[in-house]
C-alpha cells in the first residue's frame, strides 16, 4: 500500500455493545462441523401481509428470550432442558413471566411453570430441565418433560396465560419456538398462533452421534438464526455458521508451529467421521516459497469433525517429519492424492482446497500469496518464536470464521491451542460498535473521490488490526473486525464494525486501543502529511435523486458511414432546461476531450429524454456521422458555467454528474479514464460474449445510480424510447437486490438457486420445460436460502443434503429450459406453454449445437453443453468483467459451492484466418457465418481435449472479414493450469471441424494460439507441391551430373586399345 492515496481521520465513536452471539464455553465457538440434518433458520419480515413475528430484533432493547431447547435425548430423556437468555447479560428478576409447553396435537398447555421469585444468573442464563445437568438447572423438571413435538415452548407475561390445558394462545406472548425431533405433519395451528411466517424448528437426531439441541444464534442484517449444534446448557451458544460450511471439502482449523522441545500440530476440519482419503496436506517454506514437505492423508475425521497432525507422529508410510515452521511459511490442503509433492518446487494452484500464510510483517513473498490465497494478505503473527519459552505459552494459530470461505488468511487469529476442541476466538458477546471517517485525499484534489478505497477492503482491515495490536499487544487480527461495512461519498470514507473481544477484560483494553489510534497524530498512509483528528459526529448525506443521467449510448453502429449513433439523456424528474450542463467526450489513448457539447439552451421532451446524435434519428442537438469514437473511450456529463470545457483538456472530475467509459472492442484499455470517472469500476462493452451482430448499445437498466457501470446493459437500440431492458432480472452490484436466480443445473440432477441470505422462498415455483416449450414439471418452491446465498434442490439421497427434494421423476431432458416464477403474478402448471407472467429467470440449455431453440427463444439464448454422450453435464452463472451477468458455461458440477468458471488468468490468445468467399473487405461476416464458427471452434477444442468447454470460454472475440477469409481474434478462456495445458494444441484436429458458410474448403488459412503458431493446412499443401517440384528437379540433375562424370572419367590403361592412323582419321 505503499502508493495508496493519504487518509485523514475525522470521526469516531465507540461505545459498548451487548450482543447477543452465544459461543462455546471458554468462550470458544463449537466445531464447524457439516453435519447432517443440520437445520437453520434466518428470521426476517415476511412479504405477505401477515401479523408481524413475536421473534425479538437483535438491535432491539434489552429482553427475555428462549435462547436453547433440547427435547430429545438419546435413550432415557435425562438431559432435557429450556434455556432463557436475558439480552442485557446480567441477573434479572423472572417475576410475572410464565414458561408454558403446549401439545402439538391437543393444542392445548400440557404444562405450565411460574417463574415468580426466579432471577437469571449474572451472566444472564436462566436454565429449566432435568436434575443431572451441568449446571444444574434453576428449576428442576422431572425426567421426561419436554414432548418431543411437533409441538411449541412459549414465553408469556402476565398472569392470564399460565395454566395447563389453556388453548393454544399468544396473549402476553414475549417469545415462542415451535420445535420437533422429526419431519412430520407441519403444526400449522401453533405457527399460525405463536410464530407466523416462520417455520418449525427441527432437533435433527442424525446430527450428532451423541446429544443436540436447537440453539438461537445473530444472523445476518440483525436477524436471528436457530440452528442445532452441541448442547451448551447454561452457558453461551456455540455459534458457528454450519450452514456455511462446504459439505464436500475440508478446512485448515488450526495451526501450531513447534517451540523448542514441544511439538506442533495442524489441524483439519470437515465432516463429522468424514474420510480424508485423496487430500495431500502440504508444508511451504515461506523464506523460499518452495514445498518443504507434504503427506498424503488417510483415515477419517473424529464425531466432531477434527482431525490433527502432531509434528512428533510417524506412520509407516511417512518417510520423514512434518517441517512445520514458525513463519514465514505455510499451511495448503490440496484435493488429489497420487505421487508427493517435490520438496523444493513451488506449490501448485491446481487441486488447492484451503491455505493459511502466516509471518512477522513484510517477510511473506508476494509470490507465495498469490500462489495460494489471491488477493489476500498473509496473516501478520509476531516476530520468530511464534510460540514461547515453553509449550505453555504456545500460541496457535486458529480459524474464527466459519466455513465457506476458504484460501483467506486474516480468517485466523492468534490464541490457546486447542486440538481437536472448539477454537479460541474472540465473540460478539464482547463488543465494541465503532464507526469512524476517512478522508481519502488532501485539499489539493478535488477531482478524485473515494470509489477506489471500496476495493480496498482487506487492506483497510488489515491495517487497522495491526494499529490496534501495536498499542494492545493482545493477539488482534482482522478478523476481530466484523460487519465490516464502507460507505463512500465523495472524498468521506465512512467505517463501521464490530470489535469484537475474547472477553470483557480484552474489551477494555481494545476500546483505550481503538481511541488512541484514531486519535494520533500519525497518519495512516506513508507519504501523507495529514493527521488523524476527531471531529464532529460522521455521517454521510442521502444520495439526492440525480437530475440528469446517461440513460443509453451506441457509439458503434453497422455500417461504413455510422449514421445511428447517439448519446441519450434523461431527467428522471420530467422535462427540464438543461442550462449548465455538458456532455464531454473522452479519448482514451491520452484521456484528452476531442468533443465537448455545450447543452446551454436544450431541454429534455415530455419523457425526460433528449437525444444527441446523427440526423437520421432527428436528435435534439446533431452530430456528424461517425463523431462517436468505439475505441475504449469514454462519455461523461458535468455542470459548470460557460466555458468550463474545452476540447484537448485532459480528463477530469470536477463537476461530474455521470459517466460511460466503454469499447465496442474486447482488449481495449482506458485505466485513466476508469480512475477519474468511475474509479474501482470495469470497463463495459457494446458487443455481448455471444456477438451480437445487429445493432446495439449499452442502455441503463439496473439503478439510477450516477457513474455506474454495473447500471448499464446491452440491448438494442431504442432512441427517444424506453429502454429496452430484458424481462429477467439479472444481479447488479450496484442495483437493488437481486431476487432468486437460477445459479447451476446439472444432469446428476439438481438445481441451485442463488439469492439474498434468509430470503423466502414460499410463494415461488421452479418449472422445467421441454424443447416445445411445454411445462414437465412445476415444483413450488419452500424454505429460506441459507447463509453462504445457495438453495440447492436435489434428490433426498444426495450430497450435500438438499434445501429440498427434487422430485424423482423430473430428470433434466438433453434440451429444455429451466424457469423461475413468481406464483403471485401467474400460476403456472404442467400443461401449459411457454408461461411468461411472473417470469424472473430462465435458463434455455440443449445438448446439440446445432439444434434451434425453437419454441424457447422468448426465455432467452440457448446454451449449448460440451461433455460426451452419457457423461455428468453442468451448467453454471457466470459472469466475466464487463459483461451481462446472464451468461451460463458448462462446468464440473458444485452444489452449494461456488461454480467453477472459466477465467482470465487462464487464458490463450485465439487468432484464426478461415476461408469464407462469401466474406468481402469492408462488409461484417453473417450471422450464419459467425454461428458456424464459433461452435466449430468448440467442437474442434473438444474433440481434441475433451474439455467440455462450451461458447462462454470463447471470450473478447472479434470477427472480421478480409479478401475471402473470415478473421477470428480473441482469447480461449480455462479454469484451470491443467485446463490450459490439455486445450493447447487444439488446432492439431481443426481442418475436419471448420466447415465455413458458403461451402468453402475446410482449413483456416492461419492458425495462432498463444505463443505457439501452427502453419496453416492450405499452406501446407502449396509448399508439399513445391517441394515435389523441386525434388523431381533435383533428383534429374543429379542424373544427369552423373552420367556426365561418367562419360568424362578416364578409362583404365588396360582397357586401351591402339587403333591404326587410318581409323583415327575416319573417326575425326
């Protein structure tokens, strides 16, 4: 960061928070363990125009609350037990609350308990349950109390609702859980009384080999989460995201390099009794940045999901020791076995599961980091020993943020080994809301705001951990710092989070830390002169509705003369004078202006639109044909007074009201334009990755929101008309948020949903339709989208478990189409064609390339698979930089995971010249011709390699036409090394799959791949003719050269003869 723009500090506040994150005991979180029938439950308002929930706010005042149950007990019930929770956290008196049980059948109270003349403890638990708990329980019950369900738990107020068999009712209800031990009959009389629009919370017993309960956890936005985990009776809720955690894969948990005499360990998390057979643990050298020693794992997990390597362990099969080291190294999971991997090597980026890179400040290679945790920093641990004198003050290095996320390691913090136990990690229970601004650059530059620190998230993070542990000296990561949020309006930054501590002793200490921080006069970034000072309270002001936006622009119309370009504006206000504005148009080579358009005098029409463009479209204010450049160059919006632009004048910032920087080209760059205009952002193209050839342009269609990119979508041209955005949602970063979208579909089969944690799913239907267009199957959707934003609908049996069950005669046909609706605005059935109300998204696949979408064309683009006949297909969203992100490529299949999609960083350069006669100089290849090369390209790729690539993985690609050949210039994308290397070579088998339109010969002219150039075939065969030439010429010269030297040889002087005179004579 030793570039990075100064900051200035100008506000903070710091307060105490009480939050309610029940953690394990010490306080440690509970194993993350993937275990199965786990169930979670995200509580947020329903969309019906239901009564709100009793279910408390986390942010709300301080309360009473049923905080863990455990009905069902393995054998006898003798563990049973109701735990409240006071949200203050201290001893509260339970005067004229009443704890009543009601029966799920009778829906009658079957008992109910006073708690006049009870308290909670000073920690704020009050414990109710069977005599032979640890603690022991406040109020005892006698063994077998609790119904197992599906039946309700209710919290009431007020003496008129205590009384066994009183009806079900929700009078003085403060809270209430609806719980059963098994999926039976849905108690819909209980929900619709006690919790209403929530479901019944299940104590799955296939979760744990032992106990389990059902355990109230924050979740995120302020919600709350129920979820089953470990029973912790009378002390905090182990509250680990399980939900997070990818079923399918293991995690590095904890890490604790050797000290002296005593040994170190590493740590594995995964699925309870969960087979590691096929990992490779692998130990780096972070000096060297090369393998120091790796092992290929056996044997499986414990029943809590832990397995661990001790330094000081040998097996049989082990030649040598785990060099584990105290830094600068690393940790690295990899998820194939086979040969080890060399020492001495630099670790692979293929195969790798998870990775931890820990060191002392500034000794990690940056080689090493973008080896093994891209984009990520190493964790900062302190100087060498990590550990102390003795084993006693050994400090291990252990994850706090469970599960999905892998390969990042400020996820890590320093703090007590615990091996095979749950981590010591800090809590929200001991917490700290801070919120603080940033100023982002000094006077002297008032062109540049703060988009570009929205990207640097993990840095700002970083750094503020590592202020706070120089003045606390108490083990502080980042990842002590959550809910981290950034808010930017022009040069403010504005800061929030939660501090989190290990307990109220370190609380303290981090709030006199977190003060003198940002109240020291050093400032923040190298290079700045500005100091950190307090000011009045940090608040940024609500964004206004802007006055005037870029609503479309086509910079690159068909044709030589360009006669349909234009700019389009809009008010969204209505009509208005648009005096005082400019339109600037931007170079990008030297992010110069080489037109500006002073718009003093014109006014928007009845719609709020006014156009600026060629004359056949009758603008408001004209340009000459071809005015627009489709280079990557850029169209911005400012006010000023006359004369405040200038054409030649260098990019600038100063009154900018919106902007546009985009190319009609992939490849093209204008970094200088993205930093001054829409800094942090991605350059937009007017072309799509499915190369559009009629005439189109980048329109607004997500947010009105000014200098977006992400607001701006292809579609065709609509001057002085409503955009012509599509019907399907597509998620936008900077958009309102996304509703459900169809993520992955595969042949195993499943379905995954992508959507917004906790989001409900009632009220929506999954349909699957045949190639005609007809509804097979309409499956209607139930449930919450779960933490890490999957809802993955699978067979009962599959792996992982599903958020609910496919049924079992709906198999994915070879082509079809796969729809989102919402049955609020259609119903939709099996029978019915091609249903479009209530639409909001689909996905349109088949199996042959060359078939016609036919009927499902109005749901949108097919998508072609590319795996063998019978073979596991998958097609997974993607959505390269730049593009639409309603783009789909054939993949490996990941439930529940992130898809595996092709990348840049893979990429191979693509440049093809194929025979085309129906192809002139200045004329555009047709459709047809474009369609045919593109899915010969993939048919070529696949029948070399067996990729299973699909037209997605042709990226950036442009199609020309030149004296009778069809010019193909782009990049062949992968997902992996490995990918890369078998797609090299492809053009090997390119003459048999490039049939051109117009009955050309099959061959291209000139084949290119990356650095490697293969000659072209028709070449090949001009040279093969002229060598054959040239041999024949050759082989009878040497002929003829050889019956001359044998006609000149002399003859020996044995074969002489003499001859008379008077022959010699006759012969002359």
């Amino acid at each position: 960061m030793a570039n990075a723009a100064p900051l200035t500090v100008l506000f903070l506040c710091s307060l105490p928070l009480a939050f309610p994150e029940p953690a394990s005991p010490s306080p440690r979180p509970a194993p993350p363990a993937p275990l199965p029938g786990l169930s979670s439950l995200t509580l947020s308002p329903s969309p019906e125009s239901a009564p709100p929930s009793p279910g408390p706010d986390p942010t709300a005042a301080p309360s009473l609350l049923i905080n863990e149950i455990n009905a069902d007990n393995p054998g006898q019930d003798k563990s049973e037990f109701v735990e409240l929770w006071h949200s203050s956290g201290g001893r509260v008196s339970l005067d004229d609350y009443c704890l009543v049980f009601y029966d799920g059948h009778k829906l009658t109270a079957y008992r109910a308990l006073r708690l006049t003349g009870l308290a909670t403890d000073d920690a704020g638990f009050f414990l109710a349950g069977s005599t032979g708990l640890q603690p022991p329980p406040a109020l005892p019950l006698p063994p077998g109390t609790i119904q197992n369900g599906p039946d309700a738990i209710a919290l009431h107020r007020g003496g008129s609702a205590c009384r066994e068999g009183q009806p079900v009712t929700s009078r003085g209800l403060v809270d209430a859980w609806v719980h059963a031990s098994r999926r039976e009959r849905r108690p819909e009389e209980l929900l619709r009384v006690l919790t209403p629009g929530r479901e019944p919370l299940l104590e799955d017993a296939s979760f744990h080999v032992g106990d389990e309960s059902v355990e109230r956890c924050p979740g995120p936005g302020g919600s709350w989460t129920f979820q089953v985990a470990e029973p912790s009776p009378g002390r905090e809720n182990p509250c680990i995201p399980y939900a997070q955690l990818n079923r399918s894969t293991f995690l590095v948990s904890e890490v604790l390099p050797p000290a002296g005499a005593a040994p170190g360990f590493v740590e594995l998390q995964g699925p309870p009794l969960g087979p590691l057979r096929g990992a490779v643990l692998v130990l780096v050298d972070g000096r060297t940045g090369s393998v120091a020693s790796s092992l290929n794992l056996s044997g499986s997990t414990d029943a809590h999901g832990f397995f661990v390597l001790r330094t000081d362990q040998r097996r049989p099969d082990d030649p040598g020791p785990l060099l584990l080291a105290p830094g600068p190294a690393a940790v690295a999971l990899y998820r194939e076995a086979g040969q080890r991997l060399e020492p001495g090597k630099p670790p692979p980026s293929a195969g790798l599961l998870d990775a931890l890179v820990y060191g002392p400040e500034g000794t990690v290679p940056a080689s090493l980091l973008e080896a093994l945790t891209p984009g990520r920093p190493a964790l900062v641990t302190p100087g060498p020993p990590l550990a102390g004198s003795g084993a006693a003050l050994a400090t291990s290095l252990s994850r706090c943020s469970c599960c999905s996320i892998s390969r990042d390691s400020t996820l890590f913090a320093a703090g007590t080994p615990t091996p095979e136990r749950p981590n010591d990690c800090p809590s929200r229970r001991h917490g700290l809301q801070l919120a603080f601004c940033l100023h982002t650059c000094p006077e002297s530059c008032p062109d540049h705001n703060c988009s570009a620190w929205l990207k640097e998230e993990s840095t700002l993070k970083v750094n503020l951990a590592l202020r706070l542990e120089a003045e606390c000296h108490c083990g502080v990561t980042a990842v002590y710092l959550k809910d981290w949020t950034l808010k930017c309006q022009g040069l403010k930054l504005m800061v929030s989070a939660l501090l989190v501590a290990k307990s109220s002793e370190q609380q303290q200490g981090l709030d006199l830390a977190l003060k003198r921080v940002l109240a020291s006069p050093e400032p923040w970034w190298a290079g700045t002169d500005k100091k950190a000072t307090l000011a009045s309270p940090c608040s940024l002001e609500p964004s206004p509705v802007p006055e005037l936006l870029i609503n479309e622009v086509n910079a690159d119309s068909p044709g030589v003369d360009e006669d349909g370009e234009f700019v389009e504006l809009w008010s969204p206000a209505g009509p208005r004078a648009l005096d005082g504005f400019w339109l600037v148009l931007y170079n990008g080579r030297d992010g110069r202006a080489y037109r500006v358009l002073d718009l003093r005098g014109q006014r928007t029409d009845a719609a709020g639109l006014f156009l600026v463009g060629s004359a056949r479209l009758t603008p408001g204010l004209t340009l000459p044909p071809s005015s627009l450049q489709n280079g990557a160059d850029a169209v911005a919006l400012f006010r000023g007074p006359p004369g405040a632009f200038k054409k030649g004048e260098l990019v600038t910032a100063r009154g900018l009201q919106d902007a546009l920087v985009s190319s009609a080209w992939p490849g093209e760059r204008a970094q200088r334009l993205l930093d001054f205009l829409t800094p942090g952002q991605e350059l937009r193209l007017e072309k799509g990755p499915e190369q559009s050839l009629g005439d189109m342009s980048l329109s607004r269609c997500h947010s009105v929101q000014p200098r977006s990119q992400a607001s701006f979508q292809l579609t065709r041209v609509t001057p002085l008309s409503e955009n012509a955005c599509p019907p399907l949602v597509v998620p936008s970063p900077s958009g309102p948020p996304a509703p459900v979208v169809i993520s992955e579909l595969s042949s195993t089969p499943f379905v995954e949903l992508r959507g917004k944690t906790g989001t409900r799913m009632d009220g929506l239907v999954l349909a699957l339709l045949g190639p005609d267009g007809i509804v097979q199957t309409s499956l209607p959707l139930r449930g919450l989208v779960r933490t890490p934003g999957f809802f993955l609908v699978a067979p009962k049996e599959g792996e992982p478990l599903p958020d609910q069950q496919w049924p079992g005669s709906a198999l994915l046909p070879r082509s079809g189409a796969l729809a989102v609706y919402d049955s609020r605005l259609a119903r939709v059935v099996v029978g019915q064609t091609r249903p479009r109300a209530g639409l909001l998204d689909a996905v349109v696949f088949g199996r042959e390339a060359g078939a016609e979408p036919g009927p499902l064309a109005l749901l949108g683009p097919t998508h072609f698979l590319a795996s063998e006949r019978g073979s596991l297909w998958s097609l997974s969203r993607c959505s390269p930089p730049g593009y639409d992100a309603l783009a789909f490529a054939s993949s490996d299949p990941t439930p529940g995971s992130v898809n595996s999609c092709p990348t840049r960083l893979f990429a191979l350069a693509l440049d093809l010249c194929l025979p085309a006669p129906n192809c002139l100089a200045e004329a555009q290849p047709s459709a047809p011709t474009v369609t045919a090369a593109q899915r010969a390209l993939v048919n070529a790729v696949n029948q070399h390699c067996s990729c299973g690539i699909s037209e997605f993985y042709l990226q950036e690609t442009h199609f020309s036409c030149s004296a009778a050949a069809l010019r193909v210039s782009g990049q062949l994308w992968a997902r992996s090394p490995e990918q890369r290397g078998r797609l090299s070579g492809w053009y090997t088998d390119l003459p048999a799959q490039l049939p051109p339109e117009g009955g050309a010969s099959a061959g291209p002219a000139c084949v290119a791949l990356g650095t490697e150039r293969a000659p072209s075939r028709a070449s090949l065969r001009a040279w093969e003719t002229s060598l054959i030439v040239l041999g024949s010429l050759l082989v009878l010269a040497l002929l003829g050269a050889l019956c001359y030297l044998h006609r000149r040889r002399p003859e020996p002087f044995s074969h002489i003869e003499l001859t008379d005179r008077e022959q010699i004579k006759l012969d002359f």
